[in-house]
C-alpha cells in the first residue's frame, strides 16, 4: 500500500493564479479530509468527506474548492491564490468510526508571492 | 464548539529522562477520542497514542502514556527514556464520538531532545 500520496511537494504560485492539489490513498477509507497547517495555529480542516460525492466543509474553507468522485481521490482547487494561502497542506483518510486514526499524507508547502 | 489547548509551545528534555507534555480541552460531551499525533522535522504526521473517553484505564504504547483526567478534561502525555528521535511537533487532538468525524487539534508542542 502506498497509504496517503499528495502531490506536488512544493508549489510557488502568483496571487491569482488557480491550482489543485491532488490527494489519492489506496485503503479503501471512506473519509478524507483537507488540513492547513500554519505556524502556532496548528492543523485547521478545510474540507472534508466522508464518502464518495459527498463533501462539507470544515473551520476555513474560503477560497477553496473540493469533489470526491471516487473512494480514492479528493483533491484541494485554489481558485484564485491569495498570499494568506500560503500554508504547508495535508490530506488525511480514515476509515468512517471516530476510533479510527487519521492516516496523514506527506502535505504540500504552497507558498504564494 | 470543542476546543483543544496545548499551553506549553515548546519544551526540552534530557535524554534518557521523563517529560510530560499537557493538552486540556473543552467539551460537552461525554463520549469522544482523543489522540496525540507525533510531526517530526520530515512533516510526517504520526499517530502516538490513543484514548476512548469511556475507558478508565490511560493508554500506553512502549515509552509513551498518557494521563487521562476526564472529569479535569486533562490529557497529557508522558515520554520515558527520551531518545533524540523523539523530537517533534506534538498535536493533541479531539474526536466526537457521534455526528462528525472531525478532528479539532492543538497548536502543538515543539519537543527538544538534548544530548
């Protein structure tokens, strides 16, 4: 099992410009979710799923869109990128049941200039 | 709403003692979970231990316990034998046990080893 890829690693955008941040895991898990982690304000949820076409949002979802088409994938769209998006992201997937840990990707560092 | 507050920004400790980092949180619930999460330099996030509400008896895993104080709603953890792998970001953090699956962290705890 490759567990929770995100990709890319790093990303350098321009304010305005548009990206999406893919999210893929391959175990099956019912719930994803989208965290921003910023220093001294640890992990805050953006968005979150807890099945295919199904998705809500979560503490700051603001200038970002997800869908979940599939079980597997559930990616992140900065629609116009704003230098307050500036963040280190991670996906995380978790089998539904609130006892299940979440399984954490590697995250992204998206800065915007 | 729940809150998680981890007071202590950043901690140090000796190799080979004890430190016990603190994590209290707020809820009106009576069933939940809560976790400590490990994020080493790599950004890994790494799940350290785990606590169900309804259990009396605090987890362990190895050298790391928690104290579980629910009617203070206290949650710390306890590393023994500290090793230079220990250091990290240390993230307490929340989950009902009904309705969403959302988990509410800390603001961590920065952890440093010292040789």
């Amino acid at each position: 099992n490759a567990g929770v890829t995100q990709t890319p690693k790093f990303q350098v955008l321009k304010t305005g410009q548009s990206m999406t941040l893919q999210c893929a895991q391959d175990m099956n898990h019912e719930y994803m979710s989208w965290y921003r982690q910023d220093p001294g304000m640890g992990l805050r949820l953006i968005h979150y799923s807890v099945g295919a076409g199904i998705t809500d949002q979560g503490e700051v979802p603001n200038g970002y869109n997800v869908s979940r088409s599939t079980t597997e994938d559930f990616p992140l769209r900065l629609l116009s990128a704003a230098p307050s998006q500036t963040s280190v992201y991670f996906c995380a997937s978790s089998y539904s049941g609130q006892a299940n840990e979440q399984f954490f990707g590697p995250g992204t560092r998206l800065t915007v200039l | 709403a729940q809150t998680v507050t981890q007071s202590q920004p950043e901690m140090s400790v000796q190799e080979a003692e004890t430190v016990t980092l603190s994590c209290t949180y707020d809820t009106s619930e009576s069933d939940y979970y809560l976790f400590w999460y490990k994020q080493p330099p790599s950004r890994q996030m790494i799940l350290v231990i785990r606590q169900e509400a309804y259990k009396q008896q605090n987890a362990t895993e190895n050298r790391f316990s928690v104290n579980f104080q629910k009617a203070a709603k206290s949650f710390s953890l306890k590393i023994s034998d500290s090793q230079l792998g220990d250091a990290a970001m240390y993230f307490c953090a929340y989950r009902s046990r009904i309705g969403t699956y959302k988990y509410i962290f800390g603001t961590g705890t920065r952890l440093k080893v010292l040789a």
